[in-house]
C-alpha cells in the first residue's frame, strides 16, 4: 500500500508540474483540453477565502480574453456584435462620468463663496455611483470614482475641514451584492436590487494608489494595458481635449434668450480621431475581485480632468491634471466570447478563439447571450456542402458539447460537387462549368430517401413537414395496410419511424423557428412596396424642405419604430440611469440634515444639472440629444430658493458623426433650458412627457424598490469605514420597461431660427420617469429624462414575423422562402447552396433585395437564381442498388394498385 500511494502522489506531482497537455477533460475522450479549459482551471483554483494569499498575476486572465473591446473612436463607424452591448454599455458610461465629473469640477473651481458648497456632495457621488448600477441590472456589477492622492476638495465637512483642504484619499465604489440573507428580503428571493455603496479610500490598506495595493496593478495603474492616469506624471496634453460650450437660459416660460448666457471651455477626457492612437476608455484584464464583490470582473476605466490647483489666484500655475479616474465593472461570466477560429493577424483573434469544436465540412458562427460557456455557436454548411437530410437548420454548438464521440461523426455535412460560379452582375461568368458528381455510397434507407426525392416530390415534401403531419402519414399507411398492401406499407413506415436523434433547433432556445415551412415563411410584394415607399419618403425629406411639410407628414406610423428598444438599449440606459439618480437622490437627500461632523448635500443646482445632460450627450456618438424636464414647480433652485414654473436642461450634439474636423466635434455642444421653448413646442405637451405623466402622476404602483447600503468613513484620514447614520436607504425608480419610445419623427427648425436648436433629422426619442417626496411624505412625478437618437441607426427586420408584431417592415425580405430562411436567406432542410464560394453559404439580404427592385422594374436580373437548389444524391447516375430500390418500389406499388382495384370494383 505504501508503494502504491507513493505512486499515485508522483504521478499527480507530475500532472500538476507538466500540465495537461492534449489529455482530454471533457465528459468524452474526444474533446482534447483547449484555453477554455486552462481558464476555467484558474478561475476554479481562487475564491474568497484564499484569494489574498495570491499574488496579482494569479488573480487576472490573459489580456486577450475579452475581444472587440469598444474603442471611442471607431465605434461610430463599425458594425457591433449584438453581444457586445454590454461592454459599450460599461464604455459609455464610465466616459459618461468622467465627462461629468471633469464638467463640473472646472465649472465650479472659482469662488469660494458661490462655487464651493455647490460641489457634488458625499451623497451625490454614493447615488450616482448606485444609479449606474440599479439602472444596468446586468450589464454592470459595479461603478465607481477613485480620486488620487489630495485631489479631493470635500464640502461635506465644514467644521473640521477648512476651506481648500483635501482629504487624502477618497474612492466611493457601488457593486451588487446577494441579498438571499439580508434581514429585509423576508421572502429570501434574490432581488438584484441591493446595492453596496464602499470608500474605497477608508480602512485598513486603504490605499490603492500604493504599489502594493492589489488594486493598484488591476484597475488605478495596469501600464501594460495603457491605464495610466493617476498619479498624472504625463507632460503631453494632446490626451487632454479641451470642450466649448454654450448655454442659453429662458427668460420665462415660451421665451428664450438670443445670446448665450454662458460660454466656457472645459477639459475633459479625450476625443480622438480615426488614427489618433490614445483612447478615452481603456478595458482592464479579467481579474478577481477580491474582498468585495468576490466575482471575475472586467473594468473599464476613464480620466476626470481637474483644473489645479484649485481656487488659486496664480493662474499660471494651474494646469489641466488626471485627478481621478472612473471605473465600471462587469462580470466576466457575462462577457460571450468568439469561440470561432480566426486567423494569426485577425483583430478579432482572442484568447478563446478555435475553441468551437465545428467540423471540416462546416464554417463557425458565433451567437450571443451565452456568456462564458461552451456551446454559444452554431456550425454552418460550408460552400460545397449541404446538410443530411435529417438535420433542421445548422448544428447547434451546445449539442456538440454533449455529442459522444459517435455522435460527433453526425454533426458532418455532405458534399455537394455540381457548383455553379458566383453570380456577379453581368449574370453568371463566361467560364462557368458544371462538374459530374462523385458517387457516394449509402446505406439502403438513404438511398431509398434520395430516390423518394427524386421521383416523388410529394414525398419528400411531406418528410420536410412539421412533426404533428407525421401523425396524419401514418394514419395513412395504416389505411393502406387494412387495404392489403402489407409489403409497401410496413417498408415506408418503417422508414418513416426511424429513431430520431434529439438535436435542437434554434426555436427549442426560445426564438421562432425559421427552418420549418409554414404561414410565417411568407413575403408580401406588397408590404415590400410600402417599406420601399416610406424609407424613400425619410430620404427626401431633408432639413431645406421639412418647414413645408405637414406635421402628420414628419411623423412615421410607430410600427416603423420596431426593434428600437434592441438597437438603441444602450442610449435608452444613459436615460434610465440619470432617472434612477435623481430618483435616489431627490428621495434621501434633505439639505438640513446634519450627522455630526458630516453634512448633508445642498439641493441639485443648474450646473449640475446641465452637467449630466452634456455628459449623456458627448458620451454617446448615438445620441443626438438629452434632457431633464421637470413637471410643473417641481425643481427647486438653491440660488433663487424658491421652485421655479419650469425646468428643462437640454443638450445638443450638432456635429455629424462622419465629420473629420476634430475642431468641429469640440465646439458642437449646446445647452438651454427647454422651459424657453415656443409654446407650440412646449415640452410638457410633448407625448413623451405627457403620457409618462398620465401614467405615474396619480399611481406609483409597479416601481422597482431599491436598497443602497452606503459605508462612509469613521474620521477624515480614513482610519476606518463604518455603516452611514440611515443605513440603509430606499429609493423607488422606474424599469427599463417602464420606459417611453415615442414614434419615428423628424425634429424640423420650421423657422429656420439660427437660434433655435433643432437636431434637423429623423429621430427616435425614448423617456423615463423619476420621483420625489411632496411636503407630505407621499411619493410623486418629477418630471422625466430623455435622449434622442437618429433614426437611420436603427436595425429593421424584414423576416417574416406574426400577425400581432407592430412592425412595419416585417415580410418584406424578399427572399424565396420555399428553399431558405432568415433575411441572409440561408437554405432550408432539403435544399443546398449552390455555388463556388469560399466562405458564404447564403444570399445576402441586400443583394436578394436589389435584384427584385431591378426585377420590379424589368430590368436584367437574375433574382430568380437568388435562391437554394433542392438538395440531391452526390452523382447524377445511379448507383446498382438505386436502380434495384426503385426497381422495387416500382413492383411494390404496382402491386400496390392491383389489390386496391380488387379490393374496391
């Protein structure tokens, strides 16, 4: 026994010393070990127990791990995943706060009379870090801002931290945390509503500046990953953009001022151009969070730009300096990952990629919302093969992940060797040639089911059919065999009854399955006219003409609005999140309050108001406008202090995406007080302030409660965190669903005012509500916050859809659905793609559309060709054992008709 343990503990000394290798770990010996399984080790080996005896390198993946990390500038002119919606989400908004908190520390950097205690509070940092969270429940875990060393300027301790002193570090960071056995979940059911507010700046080892600290190498300074900003020792300011703005403010309700009432400069984080190498938004590795959210994380980290050293006179001494940095966190088992092979110098190469266990015959496709996982792909038919005749639509990845390795042989594709040349539009090209197929062997039943397929179409159609006709069919052959024809009716049957192998489809995923024929494979030349039509009619419309248009003309019917709240999540959520903070803080904050040493916040003032609508505007290349509307004398203003009849700070983006003049995008930001607008424009008659306010002005029912638990520090130095004298605290705010998308309309300066701001575009506006408490206590609507965004950014759908989906471009693909699906026309079960290509295996949408224009017109086409061939045997010629099977389906069904005709004089 002695030997045999010490036998054992030298072969598993050897396994751990020289790894794995090629063995395999999956559940069967033909699935080899792959990155996926090397990660999956690490990640498996750290927990929260023994995450602080490892070293840094031990808690954090490779870089590459992650790919299409978003960069600021190429997002507007590249096409994002869908899975990639997520990290946009956590790009924009940890430039959205830096861009504010950059805003609002210059703006206010000059008196210390009326600049100062207008600083955002302790509280105002705490809620807006939790409002980034609550509002992205599932695109973010977590939000911060960390300052660096004596950078911040508090203005909630007025009694024990003079005016123009600093504390030395301070770092509120919001993450969520599981409620399962918090006191006040009774019904113990995770909620996702539970927020956990630190400073990271207080308690023991508090310092993350020090290189010491575990998160100084992952987050505040990870120079291999260009996270550099603080301590700020760069002598380049070309990293350091600097913004105009302009504010015009009303002078009354319908009236606006015709010169600008302030107009400023701001540096904040860059904006670079196409071939500008800096960024504004660096992504960190994967690494581990230890000792808060205790999860894999991935971070992405943005400057805030202070003009110091504050309040002095000696304005030659002052430079722009990083002073903090903004942090978002996602978790890394959200992330999906592109298990498709690609090559060396593909940019989209990551760490994960060729992990997708395709076969040679298919092509890799990656899909989303898997997260990391295995199986989040499907399999494709390359160019040159088809699908078996049993399989429905591509091999779906998680099915080879739990194939055996008999199993795997069936997820192959079968070669198609009579190709044609690609169509290009000159028709078919001269040296086209079709080759004779090989011949292939198959078994007895395939054989038959080819033959089927060739001399009765009928049957073959009937073997394409849902799976409830089986049913009918074999009430048939049921008939026929009481009829005496026992030898044909027990081979068909037989034939017909197979053992199925159980493989998904997409529609078993929860989407609609396209592969099946049926009522919903249907396009409609009719509703293709009418979308032709419409997007015609938004094309000649233009900012020149549009003041001659009717207003029922500038406005689309809503079904053309179909999919906004997919495409334009992303924007929707900057609206949601700034609703979920003035919610949070206008429900906690009362400025008389007083917690010993500690102040409370003053109330929200104009400058921090304007200051959250330029951020949601300047981080965002979507967003065309943003704006706080509040309802009727429901904003206080500190400086007048009294409520004001209306107030609506609005920002505009007027530059084109598509511009390359750097200087333009900088001096293209404008803010005015909506309350100014004509009152045919009013923003309280606008639909989407007026139907949120029907909606939540008498009945708050349905909001989402949300728990922030804040820890605030026990003395000025941070020697200790400790929980916030109302701990915890509530705040009721609205869910993405609760959101407002108004129809498809064209914002037109009719006027043709110069001080008018208008976007001058066909644009989308979505809105959603925020609250207070009246004097008595009771819940009520405040007003609303929206953004606007351009219409032309917006996916149509053109795939056959159901009768009650509002959509107004739905059947109008005009793709032949009898032998493909899906709007890049993919061939269906029982039909193979037909040409000589490399790497498409479907028509692509454009072109199928452009063809049957030019058809429409009886122009030379070839859309007839635009469609698969129904799939056959490998060779033209029978083999011996066809011809004997048909010989005998030939005798059997002549017999067949003899004993009926007997049967029935």
């Amino acid at each position: 026994m002695g030997l045999a343990r010490v036998a054992i503990v030298t072969l598993g000394a050897i396994f751990v010393l020289f790894g794995t290798g090629g063995i395999a770990i999956g559940p069967y010996r033909w699935m080899t070990r792959d990155n996926f399984d090397a990660v999956m080790e690490k990640m498996d080996t750290v927990n929260e127990f023994n995450c602080k005896e490892m070293s840094s390198e031990s808690l954090r993946l490779p870089a590459n791990s992650v790919g299409q990390r978003p960069k600021f500038n190429v997002l507007p002119q590249i096409v994002i995943f869908p899975n990639r919606t997520n990290l946009i989400h956590m790009h924009n908004m940890a430039l959205n706060r830096a861009y504010f908190y950059s805003y609002i520390l210059q703006r206010l950097n000059e008196s210390q009379v009326t600049d100062f205690p207008m600083l955002p509070g302790m509280l105002y940092y705490y809620m807006g870090a939790s409002a980034d969270v609550s509002s992205g429940v599932g695109l973010m875990n977590g939000s911060g801002v960390l300052f660096d060393t004596h950078t911040q300027y508090a203005n909630w301790y007025p009694t024990i931290l003079l005016f123009n002193n600093t504390l030395p570090l301070f770092g509120p960071k919001a993450f969520l945390v599981d409620d399962f056995q918090d006191p006040v979940n009774w019904l113990r059911e995770p909620t996702n509503n539970t927020i956990r507010v630190d400073d990271l700046g207080s308690g023991p080892g508090h310092n993350y500046t020090a290189s010491w600290h575990p998160l100084n190498s992952m987050v505040v300074r990870d120079v291999p990953n260009q996270i550099d900003f603080i301590p700020d020792l760069r002598t380049d300011y070309r990293a350091k953009h600097q913004y105009d703005y302009l504010i015009y403010n009303a002078t009354r309700v319908g009236e606006m001022e015709r010169m600008p009432n302030i107009k400023r400069q701001f540096f904040g984080p860059p904006s670079p151009g196409i071939s500008e190498p800096y960024q504004p938004v660096y992504f960190t590795r994967p690494y581990f969070d230890c000792g808060r959210s205790n999860k894999w994380i991935v971070s992405a980290v943005a400057p805030v730009i202070d003009f110091m050293v504050r309040y002095s006179i000696e304005t030659k001494l002052r430079r722009p300096q990083y002073v903090a940095i903004t942090v978002t966190d996602l978790d890394f088992l959200r992330i999906d990952f592109d298990p498709c092979d690609r090559s060396v110098d593909s940019p989209d190469r990551t760490y994960f990629s060729g992990v997708a266990r395709c076969r040679s015959t298919t092509l890799c496709e990656p899909l989303p919302g898997h997260g990391y996982q295995r199986g989040g792909y499907v399999c494709h038919c390359r160019p040159g093969y088809r699908y078996p005749y049993w399989q429905n639509g591509p091999f779906l990845g998680r099915d080879i992940e739990q194939a055996s390795e008999a199993e795997a042989d069936q997820f192959e594709c079968i070669p198609v060797e009579w190709k044609l040349q690609r169509l290009t539009e000159r028709g078919i090209t001269p040296n086209s040639k079709r080759r004779r197929r090989r011949k292939r062997s198959l078994d007895e039943t395939k054989e038959l089911v080819h033959l089927m397929h060739l001399y009765n179409a009928s049957a073959m159609a009937e073997l394409r059919s849902k799976v409830a006709e089986h049913d009918r069919r074999d009430r048939e052959l049921k008939r026929a065999q009481k009829a005496g024809s026992y030898g044909l009716g027990s081979l068909v049957k037989g034939l017909l009854s197979r053992a199925a192998r159980s493989i998904s489809t997409p529609a078993d995923m929860g989407g609609q399955n396209v592969h099946y024929l049926g009522r919903l494979a249907t396009f409609d030349a009719d509703r293709f006219k009418a979308a032709t039509q419409l997007i015609s009619f938004t094309a000649s419309v233009t900012p020149e003409n549009c003041a001659a248009k009717t207003p029922q003309q500038l406005e689309l019917p809503g079904e053309a609005g179909y999919g906004a709240d997919t495409s334009f999540q992303v924007q929707a959520r900057s609206a949601l999140r700034l609703a979920h903070f003035l919610s949070a803080f206008s429900q906690n904050v009362n400025p008389d309050e007083v917690y010993g040493p500690f102040y409370s916040d003053k109330h929200l003032n104009r400058d921090q108001l304007f200051g959250e609508a330029f951020a949601n505007v300047m981080s965002d290349g979507w967003i065309r406008s943003a704006g706080i509307y509040y309802d009727r004398e429901a904003f206080w203003d500190p400086l007048l202090k009294r409520r004001i009849e209306y107030f609506g700070p609005t920002a505009f983006k007027l530059a084109s995406d598509d511009t390359g003049d750097q200087k333009q995008r900088q001096l293209s930001f404008v803010a005015e007080d909506a309350a100014g607008w004509p009152l045919e424009r009013a923003y309280f008659e606008r639909d989407w302030f007026r139907i949120l306010k029907q909606r939540w002005a008498s009945n708050t029912y349905g909001l989402e409660t949300f728990v922030n638990k804040p820890y605030v520090r026990t003395d000025l130095n941070g020697t200790g965190s400790k929980p916030f004298q109302r701990y915890p605290l509530y705040y009721r705010a609205p869910r993405f669903a609760d959101m407002y998308w108004s129809k498809p309309y064209f914002d037109c300066n009719r006027n043709r005012d110069p001080n008018s701001r208008h976007v001058n575009d066909w644009v989308i506006t979505v809105a959603a509500p925020f609250f207070g408490y009246s004097e008595q206590r009771s819940l009520q609507f405040l007003g609303v916050t929206a953004v606007t965004v351009r219409l032309d950014k917006l996916d149509i759908n053109q795939c056959p859809g159901n009768f009650y989906e509002a959509n107004y471009f739905k059947n109008s693909a005009p793709c032949h659905f009898e032998s493909s699906y899906n709007y890049k026309c993919e061939c269906r079960q029982g039909f193979e793609y037909p040409y000589n290509d490399i790497s498409i295996w479907f028509f692509a949408g454009g072109t199928v559309s452009s063809q049957y224009e030019r058809a429409q017109r009886n122009e030379t086409n070839y859309y007839r060709m635009l469609k698969c061939r129904e799939g056959a045997g490998s060779s033209l010629l029978p083999s011996r054992g066809s011809i004997l099977v048909a010989m005998l389906v030939g005798v059997l069904v002549a017999n067949l008709k003899s004993r009926l005709i007997s049967n029935f004089p």
